[in-house]
C-alpha cells in the first residue's frame, strides 16, 4: 500500500487511557537502571517509595500504543525508531490516570531506498484536571514506504562534541533489560526473541531505544541537575546503533551555556555511538 501523507496527517487515533500507581513508577526507574545499590544515595528515590521521586522517563511509557495497531498502511516489520524528543510539562505524580492523545505530525519521504519518515506527536494529560504534563514525538523510519512522492524530510540539527565531555556517566545494563522494559507496554518479540531478532539481522534481542533513552534521563539527573527531575525541561536525540543486553553504555554530556546540555551515548564494547545529536534544557 502506498502512504497517503495527507490522510494521515488528518486520521483521527482514539485517546488512550491508562491508571498507573507507585509500583509502576518504581518499577519504570528499575527498568531504564535506577538502582537501590547506587553509590549515589539520592538514586535511591526513584526505587522506594519513602521519599519517592519519579524518572520524567516515565512519561515515554505511559498510554504506551504500537505503530503495528494504526491503520497508516506501513511496512510493520521495517519500521525502526529513528529518534525521540520528550518535554516535561510538569513534575508527574507518583500515581494518576493519564489520557493520551496521539497524531501524526508529519510525513516525509526519503526516497525508495531510504524509507518514510513519520512523526508522531502524543500529549499527556492528567485526566481529573487536563492539566498537560508531557508532550512527545517520535521519529519512526518505515524503511519499505519511500518513494511515494513527498515532502522530503527537512535538515537535522547536528553537532560535534568540543573538547572531553563535562560530565560522563557510565551504565552496565543488565543481561535482562529488555525483558523487564517491555514489560510496561512495548511487547515487540524483537527485545526478547532470539529467533526473530535473527529474522530481522541482529545477532540476539535488542535493547529498546526508549530504555537507552531513559537511561539518559537517569545520566542528565545524575550528573547535571542533581537528581531534581522538575529542572529537566526536555531532551532529544537520534537513535544510530541498536544496544544488546548486557552491553555497557557511557552517557557523555557536555554543557552548552546557561540551560543547556549536549548528550551522546556511547557503546563501550563496540566503540560506536547508539544516540547522536542528543541535546537537553534545563529550568533555570
């Protein structure tokens, strides 16, 4: 099926609701590598519940809705994250319901060898009040729906990293990483099937990018803002390398200036980058 980029700009996706508590809080932290064995004892909020604080990460989870059950006529098995973008309205409670209300932003075309780009933007709201708490937009790659004759995707805001990285920030994730993160919605047997990682071209199961990107999170309150998740304001970065399980990943930051931050994660084992261009803001 060829992609209508008008029609899907205007398809109207139903809102997705979804009750969350503290367990799936504290679980979410353990999943993108919060731990209770940090050295740091401030980790130790976002996995108990005493004096809990929550992972803005969280909001990457909440209201969680594959591309595979969208009526937008792509290639399924193709389709890879190419990038993700997270802005923090406000502080998200240890426990609420939550709508979502997700739309296709734009549809670009990046030729028939390359693929579509689609972006996908989701705003989440507390359901008792309305009041916005996170807005996303992912960036997915459909690399079998290029060629359909449209907009081609605008330039990508890219930078190189000056001088050794501010703050450098190290995580060993855990052979069984993706199968605790897929646990909080993202089913796709890619992240814990052997045989159809294979099928795919990966040597074993992959990590999802959304646990690398959470793992960010953890590294930029760690490092930068002091473990006070309400001076994140936002961040973003390009998925460019898949992560294994058990892989270690080094999360390099540097500052840029008043309330701003450049990231990028490295993959220790193979010496290649898996996020490029990862950038972040900071409340003042």
């Amino acid at each position: 099926m060829t992609i209508d980029p008008d029609r899907l700009r205007s398809l109207v996706l139903p809102d997705v609701e979804q009750h969350y508590d503290q367990r799936d809080a504290l679980f979410h932290a353990l999943s993108v590598g919060f731990s209770s064995a940090s050295p740091d004892p401030r980790e130790l909020d976002f996995v108990y519940e005493k004096r809990m604080r929550v992972s803005p990460s969280l909001a990457l989870t909440l209201c969680f809705r594959s591309l595979s059950s969208m009526d937008i006529g792509v290639d399924y098995s193709k389709v890879v994250h190419a990038a993700q973008a997270l802005h923090v309205h406000g502080a998200l409670p240890p426990s609420g319901t939550i709508v979502c209300k997700t739309r296709i932003a734009e549809v670009w075309d990046l030729g028939a060898s390359k693929g579509a780009l689609l972006e996908l933007d989701r705003e989440l709201h507390e359901k008792s009040s309305g009041v916005l708490l996170a807005t996303t937009r992912m960036s997915a790659l459909c690399r079998g729906d290029g060629g359909f004759g449209g907009e081609a995707a605008p330039v990508r805001e890219a930078w190189k990293a000056d001088g050794p990285a501010d703050h450098v920030f190290t995580w060993k994730t855990l052979p069984e990483q993706a199968a605790l993160y897929r646990l909080q919605g993202d089913m796709n047997p890619l992240h814990i099937d052997p045989e159809r990682a294979r099928a795919v071209g990966f040597e074993r199961p992959i990590l999802h990018g959304l646990a690398t990107f959470g793992g960010c999170v953890r590294a930029l309150l760690a490092t930068a803002l002091d473990y006070e998740p309400t001076q994140l304001e936002s961040l973003q970065g390009r998925f460019t390398a898949p992560v294994y399980p058990g892989e270690t990943l080094s999360v390099e930051i540097w500052r840029r200036g008043p309330g701003s931050l450049a990231f990028q994660v490295r993959v220790l084992e193979r010496q290649l980058l898996a996020i490029k261009d990862g950038t972040a803001s900071v409340r003042l």
